[in-house]
C-alpha cells in the first residue's frame, strides 16, 4: 500500500529545490512597509511581543490556501488568486511558529519569491529564524504544515535478523514497522519489519498503541511459541518512533518459499504471491492454494478466504502455525481476486475509539489512484472531497471513500466511523460500568482511570474506586488484563488501556455473561499503602434479590432501562463485579468442595429451606440466588455445613457461569460442621418384603480406582443392606472410554459384583441391555447405560428371552411381554442421544415386579441461570417429556392387562419431583412418587451449585403405597471422596409389600461355591510381598460347591501383576456352579520399589549437573525443554540453584526421577523460589490417580527477588514410585530460581 499524498509531497519538494536555486528574492517588505510595522525583530519574538506591535495584514483580501515547508529556512503559500505586485509579504500573510515544547514565536520573514509561472504560488525565506534542530507547526492564516528537523537520535538496538538469530532468553531492544496485528487470548499478536526481517510481537495491548504502518520500538524477550520465534513485551516496554510512517511494500513470493526448507526466510514478513488458487478447506482456517510452483497453505482466520477461487494476488505475513509455514491474510482487502478493479481504501488508524486531534491517513493498494471522501456519512462521489492529506478528527465522525484510476474500475465505498474519547483522567470505573451487563465503552481505548488495587494476581488485578457514586446498579470494581503489572494491594493507580466485555472459562455453548474489563496497555502507580475501600457487607448494606428475575417477560439484558439490582439477583450481583464485599459470618458451606470453589450462606440471612446438615434445599422455584460460591486453594477438604465463624472478604469475579468472590486474604479457619456419612439404612430388612434401590454409580467401569469400586461395593452390601434389586445408572462398556465399538459391560458388572460378595455381601446377577455405539449420549465411548443387579437368593428373572438394542417391548394379544428383560420403544425419537429405559420381569416369591430404569437426557444444553440469554431457557426439558409420555404410556398399557401389576419405575430422571416429566409419570394416581414419604428437608439426592435437590426417584403403583417405606442415604452428595463420597448421587431405596406372595417360594440352589488357597496362609492373610524385578507365581487354589461338587478345574484367574514396577496389584479368582452361583477371591500382590524413599530427594539444592542438567531431575514426566532449564548462581544457600523458564500461559512440567512412596504415608515438600512467575507442585504416581497425575496444589504467585519458602503435602494411594512435579508457567524478566528442594515425611 502506498501514501500517494506522502509521494506527491516528494515529488514537489524535489521541484521546488530546483526552482529556488534560481530564484532571486524580493525584499520581505516594500519601503512603505519598512517605514511601518515589521513581521517580527532578527531571531523572531514571542507572540506576546507581536500582540504589543499592533501588527496585522492589511494587503488585498487573498486566502491561504495550502502552505509547504521546503525546509527549515523557507515555506510555499498557494493563495487562491494572483499574488499583487508590489506588496511585501507581510502585508498578506501573518505567520507564526508552535514548537513542540509548546513555545510560540513569529518569524522574521526575510524575503519571498512570486512564481513566473503560477503568480499564486510564493515562496518566501526566513533566513534570521533557521528551523533546523525544531519541530512543531508553521501557520499562515490559519492553514498548518508540520515540520520536523529534529536530528534523529541513533538507534543503538538490534536489527530484527539479529533478534532472530540470537538465543531463546536474551533481551533485545528492535524498531521495526507494524504490518499486522491481531488480539488473541488477551494480547496482542504484532507483527513488525524492518530491512532485514520480519518479527512476530506478543504483549498486551499493543493493539490500542499502535497499528499499521507506524515505526514503533520495543524491548523484550525472545521466545517461541510452537516453534515460531516471538518477542514478548511487557506493558511500558514499547514506544510509538514515527506516527504513519509508511506502509511496508509486500514481498513477492511463490509457493516454494514456504516449504520446511525456506520458510523461515520469510517467516513473520509481509509477502504476496500472484496468480494463485484457493483449491479446497483442508481443515480448520487451513486452505490449499497453488501458484504455478506448487502449493501452500493460506491460514483464513483473519480473512474471508474462499474455496475454488483464482486470486490475481494474495497477501499475508507469514505465520508459522502448527509447525508449517502459512500465508495469512490480514484483512479481505489482502485477497485481490482483480486486479482491474481499484483496491478498496484503507484508514489508519480505522474504525475505533480516538483522541481528539487524531489525524486518519486514508491509502489503497492501488498506485496513484486518486481518493475521494466524506465526513458526513453520504456517499462520496468524484465531485466530493479529493484526499490529499490526514483529516484531523475532532468531533464523532463518519469518513466513507473510495478510489478510482483512469483505465480501471473504482473500488467499492468504505466506511469508516470513529467516536472522540473522553478526556484523560475524566472517566471512573462506575462509568465504565455503566448500569448495564454491556460496558456503554466496550471497545473503547480509556486513559488514566483512577482506582486503588485491591487484589492482584498473575495475569492481573482488580481495582475500585476511591468513592462510590451512590448508584446500586454500577459497580466501582472492574479488572485489569495486564500479566506484567507489578502492583500490589493498596496501590492508587492510573490505568491506559481498552474496555472489553471478556467472556471467561465456560462450558461450551452456554452463552455465559461477559465480565467487563480494562485490557491494560500502560498503568502509573500514583501512591502506595492506600487503605482498601470498604467492602459491600451481604445482607446489611445489599440484600440479595430472592428472584432471579422479578419481571423475565419484559426483562431485556442487552436494555439499561430494566436493569435493577435491587429486583433481579441477575443485576445484583452484575452490580457488584469486580467489587470487594463481605459475607458475613457465620459462613456455612451448602455442598462439598469440588473444582476449587466452595457454595456458601451466611447464617445471618436466616434463610429456611434448610438440610439437616447444613445445606440449602432447591424449591419449586428451582433457584437459591442467596447460595455464594467462593475460591479456594487447590486442595481444600470440606463438605456440606462446614463453616467459617468469620466473614469472608473478597473481589466478584466471574466464570463457568456463576458469579464467585476471590478472597483477598486468608480464609478463616474452617470448622467441622459434624456431617457424617450414614454407615445403615433406616429400612429394616424383613423376609417377605421386597427392597428396590436406584443408584447412580457415575461412569463405572473395571478401570475406575480401586476405592471407588470398594465405597460402591460396601454401600450396597452394608449400608443399604443389601437391597434384592439395585438399579445402576451410567454403568459403561468393560473398556471405559476407550472407543472400540464394542459396548459389552459384562466385565463392569462382574467387577462391581464380586467385591460386594467379597464384602460379605449376598450373591447378585445382573442384566442389561448393551445399547448401540454411540447412541445414547455420556462420555464418548463409554456408552452408558441403565442396568439391574439382582440378588439370586431372593429375585430371579421371570422365564423368556432378552431382547436386543433396537428391539422394542411389546404385548400380544393376551397381555403378555415378548421380551422378559428388554427396552421401551428403543427407536422412538424422544430417546435421541439418550438412554433407553430398561423394564425387566423380576419375580419375587411367585409374584412378578415389573422394574423400570431410568437414566433420562441430562439439562446439558439449558442456559445458565446467570447467563446472557434472560429468562434462561430448560430446552432439555421438552425431550424428558417426550420421554415421560413414552413410558407412561407403555405402563398405561401394561396395567390395561394386569390391572394390579407391580410397577416400580426408577432412576436417574435428570429433573425434580414437581417438574412436568415426572408428573407426567405419575399421571392421574397411577404412580406415586415414594420420594414424598420423606420429609422435604431428607428430599435430595444430588447437590448442584450448592442446592440440595432430587434427580432421583422411586415411582410404585399406586397400590404399593400401603407398607411403603423409603430411605434417601445421603452418603455423597454431601461428601467430597476424602470422605468417602462413591459417586456424586445418593442412594435411594424403598421396602414393598407385594400382594399375593408365597412366603415359601422354592429359589433352588442359591449357595455359591468355596474358593480356598492350598497354601493355609493365604486364607488367613491373602497377600504376597515382592521386589521390584521378582518373578511372581499364581498361587493355586482349589474349588468345591454343594451341589457340584469339585470345581477347581473351571476357576477362571486374572492376574493384572507387574513386577517390574512398584505398585499394588490384584490376582482375581472366579468361578460359577451350574446354578449360576458365582464365587470370587482376591490375592493382593504388592511390589515394592528398589528405589530410595522420597525423603530420600536428592541433589534438591541443585549444587551438582551434568549435561546441562541437575543430577536426580528431569525425570520421565517432565515436559519442559531442557534449554529453559539453567542453572544459576542466585541461590538460596550454597553456590547454586534451578532457573526455570515458561513464558507460556500453559503450564510446563520440571520432575525430580522417581522415588518410592509408602501407603497412607503424608510427604510433606519445601522449597524456596523467586523471580516472576507462578509455580505449583503434583505427583507423577504411575498406577494412581486414574490419570498417574495427583491433583495440583494451589499456584503460588511470585514476584519479587525475595526468597520465599512453599510447602505442600501428598498423602501416597499407595506402595509404588512417585516423581515430585514443579509446575511452572506466566514466567517473565528474571524467570523463577528454585533451591533447596525438601522432601519429609509429615508427622502423623
């Protein structure tokens, strides 16, 4: 793109040069005008002096109408008419001089020269005032011309090649001219050049300083992301060299230049490559093109790129994107499919937000193609306004122009718009704010914003006005994007930057709100050690709103007008972002921690629909608006009505879709509320009378950890007492995830099975129906289903067939069921992506039970309650109506045939007892829901964001309801696993008298065989201790059933035994009779390491390397590059410590080698660290923690060249090897030194 005024300019200046080596000057005045007034004294005068003289121009009427500088001793004036012979230029004209440190004077205009040709063109001298050295701004009535004779000071940095040649680490200083820039996850990616490369530039809010065109300079790191090179710059760390100071020409390439072997020679450049096709999408914003050398890729994610499309020209900067060269586009004025048409006009800087006075440069890609333009918003045609120089922008205004060439077809009209900013310094945050969920300046650039930091973290702080505005609706908080503030608490700051509505971590599509923040470009600290400003107390100085919506049929969020934070708790609790507030205390927990949040109330809001142990029940109107959830360290054991006697002070900050308060010190000591998992059921087992459960066992498959399978086992055995028929939902195939097409869970059930007889529980069988792959919705590949377990000493299937995953159950013409076991209208559409329900025959002392479970589609996909979309919207629920009418019907028809059938239908219903699909169940009294033989504060089975509330029911026949007893054990939902916690679903269990029995009911053989080992000490202790390296032997067993006889023969062993790597490992037995009656034993197999124990660590002080690297690190699951490992003289003691490097915002992996960890054993880390960054530590325990990872601690914020001491504890799964895991990442200036690395064990 070229400056075709800029050129002009030249050319003319170089004329002109010529003209006045010839020219003789007249005397600046005639004699009559050297007898009066003169234009100024030798060395010129300030204005003031001037203003004392009485001087004026009193010549014929003549306008000014363009004046150049020729160079610091002359200027041009073209008047609109003839210049009068005979009178001095003083006479016509009153000149003055603006520096650029503001200082004023009038130049002693010393002669002038009238053109021959054009008598309206006159140059004239100022011999006694020489310009050279100044800049600023010459006036001639009125009309401007900029100057600039300031030596230009020597640049002193790197050239961009020499950065780019120069090692991962090192700090530069380049200059270069920006030729693209794009915002991407919250900074700027900029692209720069200069004559001997092209760079790619990473920093926030780059974007707002500067933009194409201009020469800017910057200081920073050199780094690389995914293998391409990119300086990252911290805010402060750029300044603005030369305001449009050219466009870069493209450079032509063809396709061979971006191959693996070339493509680093251009890599970050601005090029173009000619006659090119854009061939097909290969993937993503990859698209294939070719030229007449073969293909490339051209990366469309700026760009409208388009398929099967001939383009005479195609231009882009280089970008080297998932490890290949690409050429991609800025803009689609980078993709010229004709060249015959004028290329569109281009504005620098375009549409935006600008400073009053802000000059826009208008250009096209076109040579000497001539501009027209309006500032009014009509559309400009030849006859308007003829570009030739920057229009100055002073109020709101629309500019729209086009282009046109002789011999070619004009460009299209572009508009361009642009709003004047508010002064520095005139904005507070409330206004910024706004009373809106929309900042009214999203997108704006903002300047010296005032507030006091009252919270910091790593990639930013949150900040508050000194004084409130009086109004609930605006919040004075508001967080500021910038990873390298360096500002602490109590800071008084002033902050540049650009307003965005940033839409945090969610899940996806579910439309979350958009926290307003400042995308800091620069900050000034003002002072320091300021008192924090009040927080807003909950419940005293704001009450929560007990609706989320007072009026959700005119509610509009996107209208100022119906916001009220004092009527919705939508807009309460928008009115508060970025705040401090306060929950008073006491502060109870309403659910258990998980994912590093916890739900609380104060007890002081005395609210009512409480749970007996200390949480908050959901109610009709499906929402606890008080319930708050809070941060807390990675780590943190808590459960249900634990609680704070302290308040709880923090900054609102928002994600994943609910609003959440950061606290801005220490949480108070947490104190055990006394919740406590039930060991029995309240249901007493009684001979003649049916127990029917519904449990929810979360993805359960053979690969889970082994304490879940136990907590689930002895729950079932023990603490439901062993019900006769449990219905499990989100039972998966055998293999888990893994997605192999093959949906068998014969394995899963067997497992679980097994460990509840070995528990001392009774023999149960199972029956299910494998759904096909893929259909019925959960994790990919797990394929999840609903199955029964039944326990053969009591329930056995009624005699027939089970049917199949597409076959549906059906009557015929007597009533009866063509399938025992099978699915209910499989292939109805109500069923899409969701499990089928599985109704099976079970008899019970001669009378048959028909037992129908649930898993019905899950409220994915309904909008969050604190989201954009107001009123929220439950679309999942119109499917689980479908789906209740479905079964509803088909029980309809089953009691049409057998007017008193024993019906139970139960499970996972994904809704509430009052909600419309389980209504619809229970129909006209046809069923009834045992749910409500609870009192409502027992009526829960789950907890979801801190309400206690039921997906799960048991529905009977309306007949059962005599005897009818229920349980809900409230054994998880309540609980995290480090309670004990099986699943995320409580147990549900009822007791049924089932009419017409025959308490003498013949089961027959029921008695499962005996497994024993030949060695008797096994029997006693069935456990083996092995080395590392040992071989390991199966020990034998032998087998004898009642009925059978021996069986030792047909047992079945699976040995899952690694001797070469620590760990506990199981050898199971199994057998059956031919009664079906199964048998299991278990030998435990524990290999212990040969490797030194963990408080054992060494070389922690990082005193010996070898191969640049420390002995005894870097082990098998690091992931850090070896080259961002160094090591340093900054040591915390001895001569020597571990500089760790991760710019990255992704997190990077540095291990010690492994070391043996002891059961139960508490290790307790230390170590001590500085620098900037943010570090945290985990455990790589292969064999554990489903994933061989631990859970991660807490990142620990550093900033500052003060040694600081972490400390974390991990408690070992078990006998095996572990690696200590330092995490680092958001790495800057000095990066992060660690020394003396500890390991202990805790005291127990």
């Amino acid at each position: 793109m070229k400056d075709r005024s800029r050129r002009t300019r030249s050319l003319f200046a170089a004329l002109m040069a010529v003209i006045l080596t010839a020219a003789t000057f007249a005397p600046a005045m005639s004699a009559e005008a050297n007898q009066g007034n003169r234009n100024g004294q030798p060395g010129g005068q300030v204005v003031e002096e001037r203003e004392q003289k009485g001087h004026s121009a009193q010549g014929p009427k003549r306008s000014v109408e363009d004046v150049t500088i020729i160079d610091s001793t002359s200027f041009l004036i073209d008047f609109d008419k003839t210049y009068p012979k005979g009178l001095g230029i003083d006479r016509m004209v009153e000149v003055e001089v603006e520096l650029a440190d503001k200082t004023v004077i009038v130049p002693d205009l010393t002669g002038y020269e009238v053109s021959s040709e054009d008598r309206s063109h006159v140059t004239v001298e100022h011999l006694n005032d020489d310009l050279a050295g100044l800049s600023g701004t010459l006036t001639v009535n009125d009309v401007e011309a900029a100057f600039d004779y300031t030596e230009e000071e020597e640049f002193e940095g790197s050239t961009i090649q020499e950065v780019r040649d120069s090692d991962l680490g090192t700090t530069h200083t380049v200059r270069g001219t920006v030729t693209a820039h794009f915002e991407a996850g919250g900074q700027t990616n900029m692209y720069i050049q200069d004559d001997t490369a092209g760079l790619l530039l990473r920093g926030p809010g780059l974007g707002d300083l500067y933009t194409i065109g201009d020469m800017i300079e910057v200081t920073g790191d050199l780094d690389h992301f995914r293998d391409m090179l990119q300086l990252l710059i911290a805010s402060g760390n750029s300044d603005l060299v030369q305001e449009n100071a050219g466009m870069v020409e493209p450079k032509l390439v063809d396709s061979t230049d971006f191959s693996e072997e070339n493509g680093k020679n251009i890599e970050a450049q601005l090029v173009m490559v000619e006659e090119a096709t854009v061939n097909e999408l290969r993937d993503f914003n990859d698209y294939i093109a070719e030229d007449s050398e073969g293909e490339f890729i051209v990366l469309g994610s700026e760009a409208d790129v388009q398929e099967e499309t001939e383009y005479d020209y195609l231009i882009g900067v280089v970008n080297y994107h998932f490890y290949e060269h690409k050429l991609m586009p800025r803009f689609d004025e980078d993709l010229i499919e004709d060249a015959t048409v004028v290329q569109p006009v281009q504005a620098a800087p375009g549409s935006s937000a600008v400073e009053a006075g802000t000059k826009v440069t208008l250009s096209t890609f076109t040579d000497d193609a001539a501009i027209y333009y309006t500032t009014d918003g009509s559309d400009p045609t030849v006859e308007s306004n003829l570009y030739d120089g920057p229009i100055e922008i002073t109020e709101d205004m629309i500019i729209k122009a086009f282009a046109v060439k002789d011999g070619l077809n004009d460009s299209q009209v572009r508009t361009y718009e642009y709003t004047v900013l508010a002064e520095a310094g005139s904005l507070e945050i409330y206004d910024i704010q706004g009373s809106a969920h929309i900042s009214p300046y999203e997108d704006m650039a903002v300047r010296e914003v005032p507030g006091i930091v009252t919270y910091t973290q790593g990639n930013g702080f949150y900040m508050q006005s000194e004084e409130s505005d009086g109004d609930v609706n605006t919040s004075e908080g508001i967080f500021v994007y910038n990873p390298n503030h360096g500002v602490t608490a109590g800071d008084m700051v002033l902050v540049d930057g650009r307003v965005v509505e940033y839409e945090e971590r969610g899940f996806d599509g579910n439309n979350d709100l958009t926290t307003t923040q400042i995308v800091g470009s620069s900050l000034e600290v003002d002072s320091s050690g300021n008192e924090l400003p009040d927080p807003v107390v909950i419940g005293v100085d704001r009450d929560i709103p007990s609706v989320l919506l007072a009026d959700p049929d005119e509610y509009d969020i996107y209208d100022p007008d119906t916001f009220d934070a004092t009527a919705n708790a939508l807009d309460f609790y928008e009115s508060l972002e970025g705040m401090l507030v306060e929950i008073p205390g006491q502060v109870t927990l309403t659910g258990p921690q998980k994912y590093d949040e916890i739900t609380v109330i104060s007890e002081e809001w005395a609210l009512e629909n409480r749970t007996p142990d200390g949480g908050v029940y959901l109610t009709e109107k499906e929402l606890n608006p008080e319930i708050m959830f809070v941060n807390v360290p990675r780590g943190t054991i808590a459960k249900t009505g634990d609680y704070f006697e302290e308040s709880i002070e923090g900054v609102v900050g928002y994600n994943f879709g609910n609003f959440k308060i950061q606290p801005v010190d220490d949480l108070p000591e947490l104190i055990d509320g006394g919740a406590e998992r039930r060991d029995e059921t309240t249901i007493e087992f009684e001979e003649d009378k049916l127990t029917v459960a519904t449990y929810n066992v979360e993805n359960y498959y053979p690969g889970v950890p082994a304490e879940k399978t136990e907590r689930l086992a002895n729950s079932m055995a023990n603490e439901l007492n062993a019900p006769d028929i449990i219905t499990l939902v989100e039972v998966m195939a055998s293999d888990g995830t893994t997605d192999s097409g093959d949906t068998d869970a014969s394995e899963s059930y067997e497992t679980l099975i097994d460990r509840i007889s070995e528990l001392g529980g009774p023999q149960y069988a199972y029956t299910d129906v494998a759904p096909v792959d893929g259909q019925d919705g959960g994790i990919p590949g797990g394929n999840i289903r609903v199955g029964h377990i039944y326990r053969t000493d009591r329930v056995h299937l009624a005699d027939g067939e089970i049917g199949g995953p597409t076959d549906a159950l059906a009557f015929d013409e007597n009533g009866e069921l063509n399938y025992v076991s099978g699915l209910i209208d499989p292939m109805n559409e109500a069923f899409e992506n969701s499990r089928k329900p599985l109704m099976t025959e079970f008899v019970f002392k001669g009378e048959s039970v028909y037992v129908v479970g649930n898993h019905w589609n899950s409220k994915r996909g309904d909008t969050a309650p604190f989201g954009m979309e107001q009123p929220p919207v439950q679309g999942s629920r119109d499917q689980r109506e479908e789906i209740a009418t479905v079964i509803h019907d088909f029980v309809s028809e089953l009691k049409s045939y057998q007017e008193e059938a024993n019906v139970v239908i139960l499970g996972d219903f994904n809704d509430f007892p009052w909600s419309s699909p389980v209504q619809i169940l229970e129909g006209d009294g046809m069923m009834y829901n045992s749910i409500y033989e609870l009192p409502r504060e027992q009526q829960y089975t789950y907890n979801y964001n801190g309400s206690s509330q039921s997906l799960d029911s048991i529905l009977v026949s309306d007949h059962l309801t005599e005897g009818l007893e229920a349980d809900i054990m409230n054994i998880n939902s309540g609980f995290m696993e480090a309670h004990g916690r099986a699943s995320d679903h409580d147990p549900m269990v009822v007791q049924l008298e089932i009419p017409d029995i025959d308490p003498d009911y013949d089961m027959g053989d029921v008695t499962p065989p005996v497994i024993e080992f030949t060695d008797e000490a096994l029997n006693e202790d069935p456990t083996v201790y092995l080395q590392a390296g040992d071989e390991f032997e199966v020990p034998a067993v032998t087998v004898v059933d009642d009925v059978d006889g021996d069986l030792t023969d047909q047992v079945e062993v699976t040995n899952n035994v690694d001797t070469s790597r620590a760990g506990t490992y199981e050898v199971r037995y199994r057998v059956s009779d031919s009664s079906g009656n199964t048998a299991t034993k278990t030998l435990t197999v524990i290999v212990q390491s040969t490797a030194e124990p963990f408080e054992e660590l060494a070389n922690g002080s990082f005193e010996n390397w070898a191969d640049g690297l420390p002995v005894n690190w870097f082990g098998q699951s690091s992931n850090i590059a070896q080259s961002r490992v160094n090591q340093s003289d900054e040591a915390y003691e001895g001569d020597s410590s571990v500089q760790l490097v991760n710019t990255s915002t992704s997190h990077n992996r540095f291990t010690s080698e492994a070391y043996a960890m002891e059961a139960g054993v508490t290790y307790e880390v230390s170590f001590w660290v500085k620098g900037n960054g943010e570090i945290r530590n985990a455990m790589y325990a292969p064999g554990y923690h489903g994933n061989n990872y631990s859970n991660y601690s807490a990142y620990t914020f550093v900033d500052g060249d003060e040694w600081q001491q972490v400390t974390w504890e991990y408690e070992a799964p078990g006998d095996g090897e572990a690696e200590l895991i330092i995490s680092i990442r958001n790495t800057s200036g000095d990066h992060l030194f660690v020394d003396n690395v500890e390991v202990s064990v805790a005291d127990q």
